[in-house]
C-alpha cells in the first residue's frame, strides 16, 4: 500500500507534468518539490536517483520501503501505485 | 444466401452509425446505400415504411427487412441467419470512430477537429502530450505568438482545446496495428480496440550520438532534455552537441543555468538566421564558445558524473573538453518502431510514405507530422497536416475518399 508520494520537478520539465496528470487522473495525492524554487534540494533529488534528471517520483510504502522513478516511466510508475 | 446485406441511411443519422459500426466491427460486409444522394433509393425506403423514410432501413438476404434495430436485435436476426456466431466475442472489443496514435501537435490539431464534427476520437500518448514540441523551451516561429511561446504552454493550450471538444487522451501504448479491412485492430496497453480510422502522429525522438559513454552515464551527465534537466547544472560547465535550431535554442536556455557551453558542432552551424544572430550574443559575452568540424569520440566519466568529452576537430586531432555535462541534439529518429508487422509502407529513413490525402497504403491509416515521411518538421506544418489529416479522415468515414 503506498503511504504517500513526492515527486520532485521544475518549472520547465514536460515529463514532470506528465506524473502530475497521471497521478491526477488515478487521483492519487502527491507532494510536489519544486526544485527551481527550492534549488538546494537538487542534492536530495540526485542522491534518492543517481541521476541527474527529473522528475523524480519517490513511493513511499505503509512499511516505511520506498521506490524511487526516474522520468516519465509508466511501466514503473502503475505498478508502484497500484 | 449469396446476396449482401443493404443497409439504406443517411450520414447524419446516428443510428445508421451505429449499426454501421455493429457490422464492421463483427466483420460482416454489407451495402451501403445513402437515401440522400439516391432518390430511387429514398422512395424505396419510403415504400417499405408505409410512406415514412425511417432510417436504418437494413435488407437482409433472405428478403426480411429491419428498421432501426436495437444492436441486440441486429445480433440476434445476425444469428438467426447464420451470419454471425452466438458468442462472438468480439463484441467485447473497444470500438471508436478514429483513433490517434501520439498526442503532439499534429494529432492535437487533428482531434480538434475531429472532434468539432462529432466524430469519436481517442488519442493514445505514451510519451509527452504536446510531444517533441513540449520540451522545447521557446518555440519562436508558431504563428500567433507575438514573443515567442513556451513549448510547454502551447502543448497546454492544444491539449485543452481538442478535450474541450472532447477529445479523450489515454496515457498508453500502442504495440501494433492490424488492418482488418473496414476496421483496424490496435494492440494497447489498454487491451485490444478497433477503429474505423487510425492517425499516425507518433512524431520523432531525439538521435543519440552512439560514443562511448553515452548510455553509460545516460541521465548522470548525458541528457536529451534541456528543460528537464537543466537545473541541475547551475554554475556547471556543459558541452551541447549539435549544430541545428534545437542545439542552439537549448544552448541559449542551458545559458540561465549553466558557468559556459562548448557547442559542438559535427559540421557547420545549420540553425536558422535568427537563433543565429542571437548565439552570437550569449558567444559575445563568453557564456557560448562555437566548435565547428567536432566530431565527438568519447564521453568520460566516473562515479560522480561526466567530466570530460573527448573529440577529434577538423584536422583529426584529438581535442579535449573538461566539462560536468552533455547535452544531444544532432537530430531525429522517427517513432515508426511499432509498425514493424503492419505492412504500412515506410521510406528508407523510417518515415511513414502518404499520398496526398494523407492516406498509408492501408485504406483508412493516415500519418500526419514529424513521423511523414516529405514532412518539414516543424511545430506549424504538423499543426496544418494535423487539420488536414483530419479532414480526408472525415471523407473516408463519409466513404467520399
């Protein structure tokens, strides 16, 4: 069971806006961490994924595990929330 | 029974429709005969509804006759003569008047009008809605946009123009396509469905450079998206490769993040005029240096990341460039991957082959956009082949092409 989700973006990213309307349309909840507005939070971004890229979507789980997404990636990301 | 089933209607009558689409979808061939362009037929209409032109009027070939049938009471006349088997399962299946395949501006223009004339549309995305379009940053040559508009925005304002018409967009893939004579079988990933029109606007991606290194660090210091991933390079030294208007637009936006950009390009500058003579003041200020005759060779890294892109320049020498990062844009690949077994015949490229109408070489699959092959690629042409498209679709279900 997923306990809550955080999808970290930016302004510019269209993939980003694309896990926002996923999520939207399954109506799922998310916390959005904008990293144009809160640009120090780039490093917690990039340790969560190993990348350097975003969106990165972390589902965290009702046993505390968490799964991190990288891009836009619905084969990832339906199985995570279901 | 060698005779055909007739069915006598007009193209406004949404029963007609209806039943129209029972019997294409269970693959049963009928006549069509519409009372308003045949009076002879009209009359004859007339005759058997004592005076009335009550439409669908449907003749089946032993001679008995239904008018405005239920489809549950045109399955069970269907079943009766043998025509169609009790649990076709089939019935099951999806169906819709049309059905796009990529949601960038081409399809979005097509669905807009499309749907306007009522006709049922379903879009399938598996990327971006807005497509390549979506994740440029300023798109400087849309028509109607005074200074420009962001790629994300006009992706936006398409998207929620063609469902304030009804246009219904699913996020998902489309594995296959199968021509079935009247109606096309799509493999989804939302099952099996069939259409009576499909529109290929799956568009193109950007090529990668096959170097060394470029899958390696994909994503960890080699990037294809400079709105996405940008930000991350704040005070950072970046190479952009790529010589046309998409390497020189991003490398302008990359400028708000990035300390400097090596722009690197494999032959000569190709962008337009205009992105041109602006470079020239990002490269005035000492925020853009432009390498022509680069080709690159290797793209080197560690566990932190890249930190170095090695290339050979124009006399073959091997130059090196200390940087954080890469960004690709030396082209593109057209997303025609899916139509492999299809049968839809496609040019030496990739590239979907068309008519003038638009049209495949399957009856009723047309292709609009970046992934045409003669397109322009360009946001304004795929927009326009877009409303085309649509147009010769609406022909073809009227059965005028």
């Amino acid at each position: 069971m997923v306990k809550n989700i955080t999808i970290f973006t930016t302004n510019t990213c269209a993939y980003c806006q694309m896990v926002k309307t996923y999520l939207r349309a399954k109506g799922v909840g998310y916390d959005e961490v904008n990293l144009d507005e809160n640009p120090h939070r780039r490093i917690e971004a990039h340790s969560l994924s190993g990348a350097l890229t975003v969106p990165v979507t972390v589902v965290t789980k009702t046993d505390d595990s968490q799964e991190i997404i990288v891009g836009y990636n619905l084969s990832k990301l339906v199985p995570a929330i279901s | 029974m060698s005779q055909q089933i007739v069915v006598y209607g007009a193209s406004w009558c949404p029963d007609c429709h209806r039943s129209r689409t029972f019997l294409d979808e269970h693959h049963i061939s009928y006549d069509w005969i519409d009372i308003d362009e045949d009076p002879a037929a009209a009359d004859k209409v007339a005759q058997i509804n004592h005076g009335n032109k009550t439409i669908p009027t449907i003749i089946f070939p032993d001679d008995s006759i239904l008018v405005e049938p239920s489809d549950k009471a045109l399955s069970e006349k269907l079943v009766t003569l043998n025509i169609m088997q009790p649990d076709n399962k089939q019935s099951a299946v999806v169906t819709h008047d049309v059905i796009m395949v990529g949601a960038g501006p081409a399809a979005l223009t097509a669905a807009i009008y499309t749907t306007r004339e009522d006709i049922d549309t379903l879009l399938f995305e598996k990327g971006v809605i807005g497509g390549l379009a979506a994740v440029t940053d300023l798109i400087d040559n849309y028509p109607g946009f005074t200074n420009g508009v962001h790629g994300l925005e006009l992706a936006d304002s398409l998207r929620g123009q063609a469902e304030r018409f009804g246009a219904v967009i699913e996020l998902g893939e489309v594995m296959s396509i199968k021509d079935e004579g009247k109606m096309k079988r799509l493999e989804t990933t939302s099952g099996d469905m069939l259409a009576r029109a499909v529109l290929i606007a799956t568009g193109s991606d950007y090529k990668k450079t096959g170097v060394p290194g470029e899958a390696e660090y994909y994503a960890r210091g080699v990037h294809y998206c400079a709105t996405c991933d940008g930000a991350f390079y704040r005070d950072k030294k970046l190479a952009v490769i790529g010589g046309g208007n998409s390497a020189v637009q991003e490398s302008i936006f990359l400028t708000r993040f990035a300390s400097h950009i090596d722009l690197l390009v494999r032959s000569t500058l190709k962008a337009s005029e205009v992105l041109r003579s602006e470079l020239k003041q990002y490269v005035a200020a000492g925020k853009i240096t432009v390498h022509e005759g680069v080709k690159p060779k290797e793209i080197v890294g560690d566990d932190n990341g890249v930190n170095k892109i090695i290339t050979t320049d124009a006399n073959d020498k091997e130059v090196v460039y200390d940087i954080d990062g890469v960004f690709v844009f030396i082209g593109l690949l057209p997303n025609t991957g899916f139509l492999k077994s299809s049968g839809i015949e496609l040019d030496a490229v990739g590239l979907i082959k068309t008519d003038q109408n638009l049209e495949t070489n399957i009856k009723g699959v047309f292709a609009a956009g970046d992934v045409r092959s003669g397109a322009t690629m360009q946001i304004a042409s795929a927009a326009g082949e877009g409303a085309t498209a649509a147009l010769k679709i609406r022909e073809y279900l009227e059965g005028k092409l």
